[in-house]
C-alpha cells in the first residue's frame, strides 16, 4: 500500500526538518494546533510504511551526498 501525497509530504518534510510537528503541520496546513500535530505526526512515525518511506529517503540523501 502507498503513501498518500500527504503522507509523501509528511515524510519529505520531516526529513528536511527532522522535526515531525512542524513536518505534520506542513504537510496538513488546516492543522493549526501543536498538540494536535504531535499526536498525529507520531501516530503517522510509529507506521511501518512511514518507516520504510524515511528509510529510502535517507538512502536518496546519503547517496546524493
């Protein structure tokens, strides 16, 4: 199962910023509360498929590097 072009947003921001409220409230604008945002952006990190997703961006990054 893919990610969805939140999901994707999700996790590039969060690789940018490694920061994943911020990375959240980017990805899902209307979201304005940082409590909020910190519930949902460590419910989408304990997900596999967000895993593996940050996992291959790293790989991208470090080959690039």
């Amino acid at each position: 199962k893919g990610l969805s072009p939140k999901q994707e947003a999700f996790c590039m921001a969060y690789a940018k910023s490694g920061n994943a409220t911020t990375a959240y409230k980017q990805a899902y604008p209307r979201i304005k509360n940082d409590k909020t945002a910190q519930a949902c952006s460590s419910r989408l990190l304990a997900s596999a498929v967000i895993q593996e997703r940050l996992k291959a961006i790293r790989e991208e990054i470090a080959i690039q590097a």
